[in-house]
DNA sequence: TAGTCTGGGCTTTTT
DNA sequence: GCCCAGACTA
C-alpha cells in the first residue's frame, strides 16, 4: 500500500478503482504514465491479480519499455516482493496484433510466417497495382490511393463494404481488391492488416474471442484518444464480461486524426460503458503556472470539450516570450543566441532546450545555422535509421531469405548491389514465373541448377550469367537459414553479395551507410536466440524515437508532433506564422484547425519553465519569400503573460555552451573567392569563356561561365579545373 | 544497364 | 527553392 502515498487524490481515485470500466481523463504533464504503472502495481500486489491475466497497450514501443521498467521498479519496492512483471502481456496495438495473429495464422490467409510491409512497401506495392492497372502514377497518385486503402482499413471496411461513390474512389475501391491479393500473395500483411485481421478473427471466431478474453481480463490503454475504430473495436471484442478497461487519454492532445485516430471514441466509450466511472487528472508537475494559462487559454477556444482546470503548486515561473524575427535565417540565429543565453542564465544544458516546428522543412535552416556555428544538435525523425537506403537493403535480402515469396523485397535487392539483372531481364523472369505458375525466385534458383532451362527462356547469355550467380546465393542461404545463428546469417548474405565494397566508395556517406549496416548488425546480435523471425517483427514495428541517442549534450529539434509525450525545461516554438501554425492545408477544414490548434497546445504544454515563441516577419514557404501574417494563435495568448522584449543577444565566442558541448566544431577555412565576374578562363571541355556569376557555397565556389561555344555552364571551382587566363 | 536530366509537388507519419 | 521519381541518353 505504501506505494499510494506518492499520489494525489485523483490519482489514487483512479489507481484503486474497483475493477470496471474506468476513463482517465489525464491533462499534460498529470502524471498518466505514473497512474497507468501504479494501477498495473495496484492490481498484482493488492488485488493479487495474476500479472499473466493483464493486457497493457500502448502506441509506441518507447512507452511500453517506460512502462514495463516503472512498473517493475514498483513491483520490486513493494512490502511483498517476489513479483515479477515479465509476464505481463505489455506491447503497442501493433506487436500484440502481431503476437495473436502469429498464434491464430491457421484462421489468416497468410502463414505464421508473415511479414510486415513498412509504409515504403506498401507505397511500392499500391505503385505496381496502379501500373498494372495501366492507370498512370502521375493522375493516380498512390499515396492517395493507399491512403483511402489505409483508412478504409481503419474504420474496418473491407473490399467488399467499400462503396465507391466517386470515379477516385472506383480506382480506390479496384487498387484495394488487387492490393490485397497481393499483400496475401507475398504473405504478407500491412500495418492495418495487423489491426483488421484481429477483430475480424475475435469477431468471427466466439470460441478465440472467449479464449483471448479469458486470457486476459485486465486491459490498460495508454493515450486512448489516439485509437482510430479498428483499435477501439479490438478492445471492445478483447474486454471480458464484466470488463476490466482502464484507459487514459486526453483529447485535448489528439494530434493524429489524419492517420484514422479518433478522439470521439473518449466520448463513445462513456456510451458503450455506461456505468464508466471518470477521472480527471488536472494537477500538472511539469509546467509554470503562466506557462498552464497559456496553454488553457489556446485550447478552450476549441467547442465541445471537456474542460480541465489545469493547476500546479510550482507557481507563477517567467513570463513566455514572444520575438519576431525578419527571415527565417534570422529565427534560426535567435533561436541558437536564445539558448546559448539560456545555458547561461538559467543554468539549463543545451540538452534541456528543445525547438519545435510544425513542418520538417523548416528544419533545414535550423541545421544550417547550428552548422554554420560548428554546434551540435539532435535531430528527431527526418532521416530515420530504419528508413536508410542500406538499413532496407539488408532488411530485404533477410525478409527474402525468411518469406522468399515476398516480391517485393525481391525486387528491391534483385540488381542491388548492381549485379546486371536489369529491368528487361527481371521482366522476364517474372513472365516465366507466372507462365509456369510458380514463384519468380523459384525460376531463379532453377535456372541456377538448371542452365539449359534458360534456352527457352530467351535469356541473353550474359544476364542468365548473373543469375545463376545469385541464385546460387538465395539457393545456399534457403538451405542454411536455419542452421546458422542470425549473425553469422548476415555476415555472410553481406559477404555473398561484396556490400561493403558496394556501399564504401570513399565518400564519407559510403563510410556512413556502412556503420548504419554495423549498427544493424549489432541489433541482431540481440536476436541470437529468438531467430530472424522476431527480429524482422522487431525492425518492422519498432520507431524512430527509439534510436535517439540520449548521450549528446545539445538541442533536440522536432516536429510539434514528434513533441507530444516529451518535456524540456525550455521550448521555443518557431513558424508562428499564418499558413505555417495553424497550416494552410488545414484552413478549409474546421476540425483540421481545432487539431491545428491540438497541435500548438502539446508544444506550449511540453516547456517546464520556459516558452519562447517566435515569427518571422518574412518567410519562404514555397517558392519566393513573401510577408507572412501572424499566427492567428498569438492574439489567443492573454497579454500580460508575455513578454514581448527580445533577450538580449549573445555572441557565441567563449560562452558556456560551445565550451561544454562534446562534439569538435567543425571549424571549416572559409572559402576565399578566386574568380571574379569579367575574368576570361580556361576550361579542358568547354574551351574559353567569361565568369558571369559566383557565390559562395559554404564549402565551394560556384561560377557560372558563358563559353564562347555559346554554352552556358555552372560549375564548381573546386573541381572544374578552371585556368585564369588574365 | 547506369548515370544525368527534367518536372511536378510540396503537412504532420506512434506502427 | 529543393527533392524525388521517371524519362532519357551514353
């Protein structure tokens, strides 16, 4: 019991509910993963709940590892001692989907050897529908497409339910049957497979639905406004009789209705489950007083809500700031003067500043300038680890190995490394396949045994060449796959195929690209005893979040979105312009702009002490730089909370932050100009001519030359090997 | 078959 | 203004 005492009323309320239907309505920074951990605590420890009877589901790994190792600490620190919590079943909607449909893939028509297609997969897969359909990617866009396909899948509507009422959605309703026999084809499922197979299973299935039911009486759900109506369904079918639910979320920080979330399913739970009981957390232990009134005076703009009076015993803290920049050049020189201020001042390390924007490109400026001054910076999401060219590259060859029917990834590693089996040559080797009825890595591993095969086929000599290479290969790996530990798998996959003389080619990207192999290799070595199976499902459903290195002392810069279950002590916001926060594409939509303004109130809520909001005056969004007009957020902010004032501005000479940071500035000579406009030079190729332009590159001259062959060329001075002649 | 060129288009992206 | 994808050329 003693573990109660560190909560508030509320939470305790909550924590030691009886068993029932129970919404936790969970305000930012209420401590809702502390309730969710303690409940789980609660349960075994109080109520002598078999620790295998309960369910927690999460969105993202990152929260299921939090919870897992907090419940545990409190497992540990109870008078009782002796539980243990690795037989709790504590995973996001996806991995337990995952885990059930591996149990159940007799019902499935896939094999219990399925793979995951990621998003990029998917795109390719809806891509060769589109094609196939001879419909043109350009008019048919198949994002779009898998996009309909995704939401349809969402909300639980099959081919056969999906009413086309337009001429898109015609094509939609087609790509999606076709897309479908595909995935089934390359056993394979999407990420909305997970979801939809699983309530259809415990729909159809009343026995499997007792069972899992059975199986699990207690369910827990982490940031329930984000379910979309497959999840909330799954719960539905999961929760036993009387249920058990306990879920907490808050709907004020529902940022995700694009992808299918729902935050109406708060509202249906309280229908579905009448006897519900309601909690309200409403003390916050992270932010200011001032910052909490700013956030509660952005989000009761929005209608038909429940309002939270959101308090703290912290009190008043600063007021936020509120700066306008001129460019967005200029916003990213006082956002890095700002925290080289702050490390000052305020004590806080680099690493306690985050800077948040709405949109991905607005990034770029940013690392230009932490670049430009040789400062280090964390960069969350863009260039995801799991996304990398190479990372997928290995990935394929070992999802081929493991489903060698899965086409997709075939077709991504056939030529790659380039090998000579080009476009024409994988053409036919697919038409063979399908003129025989058999599976095109079949035909490859055939015509590796059995050249004269070949003949018919109307192969040239020299592409049947590189596949009977590579089919050697796929033939040898297929035999040994479950002989060899997964590593020694890779290892020689890698050496089979040269990767590494591929991949470095003396750049420092080739060096790059080979280290992220490494690192990968280095993840498997994890997966030594449980197989290539576990692994793949790992890398499948696992988030960039989870390889954010925690060590580096400097900023975090991320999206508003990739923001959200976050806390820094300082924030500051930039773009709080018109078009940029609230977006432009949101305007014409009012529920787009209440998840608009959502979106603002999870950034103002993640600061601890501090909020600086900034604008520019001038910004570019696509095309020329045009005056941009105020965010319509800023008039929303009461005004005797802010600040207006501009900090001071520091130089970044000898201060604190450079001194501490671990990383070597790369202190780069700045480039001094040769060339001059007028001057006649000499070039190997082109002959004479005159510079009529130059501009500094950071790191190069660039020179526009008009040849007196009448051409006009850019080139770089570094590498043109330019002669002056005067 | 592999690099270079051109044109469209352009939020967010837990899994 | 920049990036990616598909067309085009060597």
């Amino acid at each position: 019991m003693h573990t109660l005492e560190h909560l508030n009323p509320q939470q305790r309320q909550a924590v030691t509910s009886p068993p029932g239907p129970i919404l936790v309505l969970a305000g930012p920074g209420s401590g809702k993963t502390r309730v969710l951990s303690h409940r789980i605590a609660y349960l075994i420890c109080d109520l002598m709940t078999d620790p295998g009877k309960i369910l927690a589901v999460t969105f993202t790994n990152k929260a299921a590892r939090e919870m897992g190792s907090r419940v545990q600490r409190l497992l540990d620190n109870s008078p009782g001692g002796g539980f243990e919590n690795r037989r709790i079943r504590l995973g996001t909607f996806h991995a337990t989907c995952a885990m059930l449909l591996r149990r159940e893939a007799v019902y499935l028509p896939v094999t219990r050897e399925f793979v995951i297609f990621d998003d990029a997969d998917q795109q390719s897969l809806t891509r060769q529908v589109i094609k196939e359909m001879r419909l043109d990617p350009k008019q048919v866009s198949p994002s779009k497409v898998h996009g309909v396909i995704s939401r349809a899948k969402n909300e639980l509507i099959d081919v056969e339910t999906f009413t086309a009422d337009t001429y898109f959605n015609e094509i939609a309703r087609r790509v999606y049957e076709r897309y479908q026999a595909l995935l089934v084809a390359n056993n394979a499922v999407d990420f909305d497979d997970l979801l939809f197979y699983a309530v259809r299973l415990l729909q159809n299935n009343e026995n499997l639905r007792r069972r899992y039911q059975h199986e699990y009486p207690h369910i827990l759900v982490d940031e329930f406004q984000d379910t979309n109506m497959a999840q909330y369904t799954l719960l539905q079918l999961l929760a036993s009789d009387p249920p058990d639910l306990f879920v907490v979320g808050d709907p004020d920080q529902s940022i995700y209705r694009w992808r299918g979330a729902d935050y109406r399913n708060v509202g249906r739970f309280k229908e579905d489950y009448p006897g519900a009981r309601t909690i309200l957390l409403e003390q916050n232990y992270r932010s200011t007083q001032t910052i909490l009134d700013v956030a509660t005076a952005i989000i009761d703009r929005n209608h038909g809500r429940v309002k939270k009076h959101l308090f703290t015993e912290r009190g008043r803290g600063e007021p936020i700031v509120l700066h306008e920049a001129y460019d967005e050049a200029d916003e990213a020189s006082y956002v890095i003067d700002t925290i080289a201020k702050l490390t000052l001042i305020d004590d806080s390390d680099p690493r306690d500043c985050a800077v948040m924007y709405r949109t991905n490109a607005q990034s770029r400026v940013l690392e230009e300038a932490f670049l430009r001054k040789g400062l280090p910076y964390r960069l969350v999401g863009a260039q995801r680890f799991y996304g990398r060219r190479e990372v997928k590259d290995l990935i394929a060859y070992l999802r081929l190995v493991h489903n060698p029917v899965d086409k997709v990834s075939l077709l991504r590693i056939v030529n790659t490394p380039p090998r000579g089996i080009g476009a024409k040559t994988v053409e036919s080797l697919l038409a063979i396949a399908s003129s025989r009825q058999i599976e095109p890595y079949e035909v490859i591993i055939e015509l590796s045994r059995d050249q004269g095969n070949a003949l018919e086929a109307g192969l040239q000599a020299r592409a049947l060449r590189s596949i009977v290479d590579f089919g050697g290969h796929l033939d040898e790996w297929l035999q040994i796959r479950n002989q060899i530990a997964l590593v020694e798998l890779i290892n020689k996959v890698l050496r089979d195929i040269g990767y590494q003389s591929y991949l470095v080619d003396g750049t420092e990207e080739g060096e790059e690209r080979w280290e992220n192999i490494e690192e990968l290799r280095a993840v498997a070595e994890e997966y030594t005893d449980t197989g290539l199976t576990t692994f793949l499902e790992h890398v499948a459903l696992i988030s960039d979040q989870d390889t954010l290195t925690e060590t580096l002392n400097a900023p975090t810069l991320l999206t508003l979105h990739a923001a959200k279950g976050l806390e820094f002590q300082n924030v500051i916001i930039i773009g709080l312009d018109d078009g940029v926060l609230p977006h432009l594409r949101s305007f014409d939509d009012p529920e787009a702009m209440a998840e608009e303004r959502r979106l603002f109130y999870v950034g103002v809520t993640r600061a601890m002490d501090r909020l600086i909001l900034v604008r520019a005056f001038r910004r570019r969004i696509a095309g020329p730089s045009t005056l941009a007009e105020p965010s319509r957020y800023i008039d929303d902010l009461p005004p005797d909370l802010v600040e207006g004032v501009r900090l001071d501005r520091f130089s970044w000479e000898n201060r604190t932050y450079q001194a501490e940071t671990s990383w070597d500035p790369v202190n780069r000579d700045p480039v001094e100009p040769h060339f001059k406009v007028g001057m006649r030079v000499h070039h190997g190729t082109f002959g004479e001519g005159i510079i009529i332009n130059t501009k500094l590159d950071r790191d190069d001259e660039e020179v526009t030359i008009s040849f007196e062959n009448g051409e006009t060329k850019h080139l770089v001075a570094s590498l043109a090997g330019l002669e002056i002649l005067d």
